[in-house]
C-alpha cells in the first residue's frame, strides 16, 4: 500500500497540516501586521540588520539629528582618546543589537503624527558573576523610538552627552582643544586647560620640561624666563611678561620617567612664591601622557586670578588661540632644547 488511504487518517493529516500553517501565521503575526515602510516593519529590519552586526544598513535606518550625534560623539572621542587611535568611522560603531529577537514579539506600542515607539522581547545571557561562562537565558523588553523623516520611518536613538561639564566651555583651536570656566570670576581662580595629542614621543619631549627657557617661553605673555638659585629640592624661575609689564618668580617640581622611574607620565608643575600673597596670582602645570603608537598628549593648566591682571586684558592674553599656540609651541621648543 503506498500513502495512508484511510478518510479518518487522511482527514487527520488534513487537520494537522492546517494548525500547523496557522501556528506558523500567528508566529508572524506581528511582523506580517508591519506595513510596508511603517514604523514596525523599519523597526524589524533595524533589529535584524542589528543583531547580524550589518552596519551599512543600520546607519541609513539611523534619524539625520542621531547621526549628527553619533559622529559628534565619535569625534570627541577621537581628540579625548588614550591610547592608540579609533581604527573605525562613525558610521561603523554602534550598529551591534545584543540578544535574540524572538520572532513575532515586535508590535507597535503607540504611534502619534510622526513619532512612533515599537517594542520587542530579547533573549539575552546576563552574568551573575565575574566568571560566568555558562549564564542563563532571560527575556526582556526593549522599546525604540523612531521618527518620520524625509517621508520615511527613522530610528531615534537617546543622545549621548557630549563635551565638559555645564562649568566649562570648550574650543576646538585646531589639533588643540582648549576648556574655559564658563564666566571668569573676578577673585577666584580660574582654570585654563589646553590639550592636544602631538606626534613627537615622551622621551622627545622631555629635555623641554627640563629648560625653562622652552617651557616657560612658550606661555602666554611670557617674553623671557630667567633660571634663580633653588629653594631646597625646588627650582625657581622668574618669569617675565611682555602684556603687562611685570615679572614673577615660580617655583618648579619635575616628575616623570628620567625624574621618578617608572611613573607613567612626564609632569611640571610651578607655583607662584607667596602663593595668594603674590602680587600676581599663577600656578599650572605640563603634563605628557605617552600613548602606544608613539604620540603623546601634551595638557597644560593655568590657574589664574583675573582680577591681578589690568582691564579686560586676560581675555586677550589668555585666549584659546594663545593657550592652543603655547601647547603646540612646547613640540617645537623640544626640538632646539633636545640632545
């Protein structure tokens, strides 16, 4: 006998073919519910393309202001790094979704004029411990929020905070990114940061940390520096400014690989003599972090009193171009004062 011939048998096989169609359709029935461009099928296809780490077609999914944001936030990172460079573009980070979509669990949660939320379940793996190689499996629920844009459905992801504190201001001077109080206080002391990752190695620059007639020369204002008898374990310098006409004297610690082996980076730090009592208040600091690929950021701090210095003055000796010049200046200085 070749088949089953039995009516019973073969109106059994007819029944148990349909429910499995049917359980086949309900599995899918939410993503078969997304219309065609609408805000559910672009979510799917955002988790899909996600979860099989598909960057170039999750960025294109991606709402114009969340790109904006991405490559900001990219491109702090860059100038902010510690280490070797990023060897990745914007466009490439970010797209992995973590965990299983269980198929069918995406729906639309609600939808008004041109924003929409979508939500679905995830299988995910969550450590109880530090070494935990074999965690058990959870369900959860994830929302994301899309935008239309353009005439089509966008993903709208939450913004990443970019760039310093609300107390601080920053501008971007070139290679040099340079961080201001966000109002100067005229009593207080006020701090001046300037940074940058420069090509020439620690050791390179070292020898300028060491001469004050590189380091100090290359500060704002400062016309010449003048080497004095210590003051025990300290070195004293005086500085001269050209814009005012003045001169004070700092005393200068060093510490650093050839200094105090083996720190991790090379720093200068001079203080004022008087400290507070000095006609004019200043103190600050070279810092030379090395990084692997054989650059170093070079950091510079100023600790300055606006009001010790004459009418609106400190905004032009301590600009953002004149501090963003001095960090750049210290890698040329290193190369006249090196061995």
């Amino acid at each position: 006998m070749f088949g089953i011939q039995h009516p019973i048998i073969q109106r059994g096989m007819h029944i148990a073919g349909f429910s499995l169609m049917l359980a086949c359709a309900l599995l899918a029935a939410s993503d078969a519910h997304a219309q065609p461009g609408g805000p559910l099928e672009t979510a799917v296809k955002y988790f899909e393309a996600g979860q099989a780490s598909q960057c170039g077609k999750v960025w294109p999914m991606y709402s114009a202001a969340t790109q904006e944001n991405i490559r900001a936030a990219a491109h702090r990172r860059e100038r902010e790094r510690h280490g070797l460079p990023q060897p990745w573009k914007p466009e490439e980070q970010g797209c992995a979704v973590t965990g299983t979509l269980k198929r069918g669990s995406a729906h639309l949660a609600r939808q008004q004029g041109d924003e929409a939320v979508v939500t679905a379940e995830f299988t995910v793996r969550v450590s109880r411990r530090k070494y935990d190689y074999f965690p058990p499996a959870t369900v959860v629920t994830r929302e994301l929020r899309l935008v239309r844009e353009a005439g089509a459905w966008r993903v709208e992801l939450p913004r990443i905070k970019i760039g310093p504190g609300s107390d601080r201001r920053l501008v971007e001077v070139g290679p040099v990114d340079v961080y201001y109080p966000v109002k100067f206080f005229a009593g207080l002391h006020n701090r001046l940061e300037a940074t940058a990752v420069v090509r020439a190695s620690r050791d390179a620059l070292e020898p300028a940390l060491r001469d004050p007639q590189s380091w100090a020369r290359v500060l704002p204002s400062v016309n010449a520096a003048q080497p004095l008898e210590r003051a025990g374990e300290l070195e004293r310098v005086q500085l001269l400014f050209a814009e005012p006409d003045r001169s004070i004297t700092v005393t200068t610690r060093l510490s650093g690989k050839q200094a105090d082996s083996p720190m991790r980076e090379t720093s200068l730090q001079w203080e004022v003599e008087g400290s507070n009592k000095a006609p004019v208040y200043l103190r600050g600091s070279w810092r030379l972090e090395p990084h692997q690929d054989g650059s170093t950021r070079v950091t510079l701090l100023l600790l300055i009193d606006t009001k010790q210095w004459p009418g609106n003055i400190t905004e032009g000796i301590f600009s953002a171009e004149r501090i963003a010049e001095a960090v750049l200046g210290l890698e040329k200085a290193a190369r006249k004062s090196g061995p």
